[in-house]
C-alpha cells in the first residue's frame, strides 16, 4: 500500500432536511459566511499536503458546481447516484480508472466545513501508521433514548440506551481505495444501506479504527446549525487572523 492519498466529497444530494423557506438550494451550495460550504469541505481536505488531489461527485444535472472557484488539484465527476454509496463508488471507479497506483481513499462530507487541520492530520497519521483504515469520531456524550410513538401519537421514550462504547461517527473516513470499492460495490448488491463508509467496511469484516474527532466538525444538518456553523468559523478565522470570506 502506498501513501498516494486521494480525496473524495459526494455531493449528489440536496441535503432536504436542511431546507427552509428562505433556503431552497442544495445543502452543499448554502453559504457560511459568505463561502459555499462544498467549498470551504474541499479547501479543509487541502489542509494537509498528503492529500494530492480532492474529487466531487455530483448528479449531471448539477449547475451550481459551476459557480464555485475550488482551486487547483479539486476535480469535479458527474458521477452523482441515487445513494450515498452509489455516489462513492461510481466517483472512486473514476479515479481509478485514470490512476491505477494502489492508494487511499478519504472520503468526507460536503456538510462538514469545519474539519480542522490537526483533526485530519490525527486521521491521517493513525490510519497511515497501522496501515489500517479509520474514521473520526466521538464518545457519545449523552444519555441516548430510543423513541416510540403511542397511542395519541405522540413521540415517547421506549428505552434508553447505555452510551458506554457509543461513538459518533464523523467524517472524513479513510480506507485503501480498492478494497472500499469492493466493499461498497458489495453493498449496494446486497441492497444494503450504508450511510457511510465504515458501514460498508464492516459488513465484509473489516474493524475500522476510531480516530477522536472534534465538536467543531459536527454536520450541517438542520436549518439552526447554519448560524452555529458561521459562529465557529468566524471566530476560528478570527483566532488564525484569517477570513472565510
């Protein structure tokens, strides 16, 4: 396994959950203080320099991707599916296919513009050490209850959780390319529903490694964490005597 190491951001959604009134656009497009937050996603993967190149996935009828300024070594595949899953591997058979080197794959979210560079270097240098695939994540904090719905059809507790051994999964995740492939191609011939890419990892037998995340790269997923999102940024631009835009 080499250390060749290349970036892949599925962006084929629309990110509904995240929708408003006011904010129609996909997800991946909505501004953070002034800067699409797929870009800001691909500019933190550039953060460290073993990362040679950052590839977008998205549908064939995306137009937005037109309108963003993503720098050098960021290129941009038509290669947006139905799921999450679908996107990954129909982007990495891209890569692949023009880069036949064995190598890595790490995979991050377009709603997650505030990875940090120490936090992916952690990722990196852990994976890369152990020659093992990994992801970020966190403990869960949290008492954790599962919910049901009653008679009156209101929403109730039907259990609460022990959150000891509970992580969150983050992104980004980091595998070797070929077998993430396999195992994503795996997934989908199964019918399998893989919301990430350890998922997939693990249903063929693979024990990824738990790399800590941080707080401050949580998912953009409902309308509220925009304003969270734009604060942490803004102040992180403030403390590094940077901008965001």
């Amino acid at each position: 396994m080499t250390d060749n190491i290349f970036a892949i951001i599925p962006a084929g959604g629309v990110g509904s959950r995240a929708l408003t009134a006011g904010r129609q656009i996909p997800k991946q497009y909505c501004t953070i203080n002034g800067v699409a937050m797929l870009q800001l996603a691909a500019d933190a993967l550039r953060a460290d320099a073993r990362v040679a190149a950052v590839h977008i996935g998205v549908t064939a009828e995306d137009t937005w991707i037109d309108t963003l300024n993503l720098g050098s070594n960021v290129y941009v595949h038509r290669t947006g599916g139905a799921t999450r899953a679908h996107t990954v591997s129909a982007t990495l058979q891209a890569v692949l296919a023009a880069d036949d080197r064995d190598g890595w794959a790490l995979v991050h979210d377009a709603a997650r513009p505030g990875l940090q560079a120490d936090t992916l270097t952690a990722l990196i240098d852990a994976c890369l050490s152990q020659n093992k695939g990994g992801l970020l994540a966190l403990p869960v904090p949290d008492t954790v209850k599962r919910a049901t719905v009653d008679e009156q059809q209101q929403v109730c507790v039907a259990q609460t959780i022990p959150r000891e051994g509970l992580w969150l999964a983050q992104t980004p995740q980091l595998f070797p390319a070929r077998p993430l492939l396999d195992a994503l191609c795996n997934a989908i011939s199964q019918g399998l529903d893989m919301t990430d890419e350890a998922s997939a990892m693990e249903a063929v037998g693979i024990r990824p490694l738990l790399v800590r995340g941080s707080a401050e790269n949580m998912k953009v997923t409902w309308p509220a964490d925009f304003a969270m999102m734009q604060r942490w940024l803004a102040f992180a631009g403030a403390a590094s005597g940077q901008t965001t835009g």
